[in-house]
C-alpha cells in the first residue's frame, strides 16, 4: 500500500516514515507542507495520506479539502494526525470526510497498526 506522510516538523516525519516502512506492504513517501502534498498525491497516487492538522501556510484541514476537490485525488482516503483531540476538535476533524483521527503524540510501533486497522488492510 502506499503510504503519503505529510508533516512539517522533520523529526516527526523520519520517525513515522521509518515505522511504517517496517511494514513491508508500506510504501512510503513524505511531504513537509500541504502544498507539496498536493503535487505528490496527484503524481504519485497514494493508497492514504497521512495528514498533520496543523501546519504553516497550507494547514491540514486546508490540505484535505482541496485533495478531495481535486478530481485526480478526490478518491484518495485521508487520515489525520493530531495532538489536538479533544472530542470537538475531533468531531470538526471528521465533518471533513476523512477515515479517522490518529492522536499525537503516536506510539511508533504501533502506527502501522493503527493504520491498517483505520483502513482495513490486513498485515
């Protein structure tokens, strides 16, 4: 399955790209803006995108809306990643047609897990 992680912190992204490469049915690319996600998703047509909520300049939900207006990625599941999960926050979240919330900070051995188990996939 191939996997797009955007997220702008760095240390974040390294750590989540190397667990989920673990997985050997992942193929993971990774962005550091909403805008390059963009591109990557159109070009790349990832299986899910994994999507930070707050960024700079183009921010997750930003982000979300303008994949699922985009006939080349519309179809293109997307989850977000949030340290932000208050049940409101959450609920706003989820009113943006995404497949589900994965709270920040994540467990890293688990986040393949979590995941496939968000999408359905079997390990």
């Amino acid at each position: 399955m191939r996997v797009l992680y955007v997220d702008d912190e760095p240390d974040i992204r390294v750590v989540a790209v190397m667990c989920l490469q673990l997985n050997d049915n992942f193929e993971v690319q990774e962005c550091a803006s909403g805008m390059d996600a963009l591109q990557v998703a159109r070009d790349w047509q990832p299986d899910l995108v994994l999507l930070d909520v707050m960024m700079p300049e183009m921010d997750g939900p930003m982000t979300r809306i303008a994949l699922r207006d985009d006939p080349a990625t519309t179809h293109i599941p997307v989850v977000f990643v949030t340290a932000r999960t208050q049940p409101s926050e959450v609920e706003r979240l989820l009113e943006l047609d995404v497949t589900g919330v994965i709270a920040k900070p994540f467990d890293p051995m688990s986040l393949a897990e979590q995941v496939s188990t968000l999408m359905g996939w079997k390990n």
